[in-house]
C-alpha cells in the first residue's frame, strides 16, 4: 500500500476518435511519481500521463 493525494486539475482538450473533447485532468501523488488522468463525463478514462522514472514518458491513450 502507498500513500497517495488526488488534485484535480481543471478541464483540457483531448482528441478523441478523430475529435477534440472536453475532459477532466486529475493527478495521482505517490512519494516516488505522478500520475496524470483524464476523464470525459460520456467515455470514462482516456489519457494516462507519467513519468518512468528512468527518464522516460509512459503515455496511454483512448484510441
């Protein structure tokens, strides 16, 4: 177990099956990295954001 702090951090635009939609950015906080989130009302989960640790980017994304 770990502990961890949600912010939310306001509305982006995210392209979505070929279109720009409204979501909602969260961010996860654990002692070691953070976790970026986006969340559309409709579709759910779409973008997940964070850094590796081993100077890299981990991206996943609704396609």
């Amino acid at each position: 177990m770990e502990r961890v702090a949600v912010r939310k951090r306001g509305v982006d635009k995210i392209n979505v099956y070929g279109r720009d939609i409204p979501v909602k950015r969260y961010t996860i906080d654990t002692d070691e990295v953070a976790i970026d989130l986006w969340y559309h009302d409709e579709l759910g989960w779409v973008q997940l954001v964070s850094e590796t640790g081993k100077g890299a980017t981990l991206i996943y994304r609704r396609i």
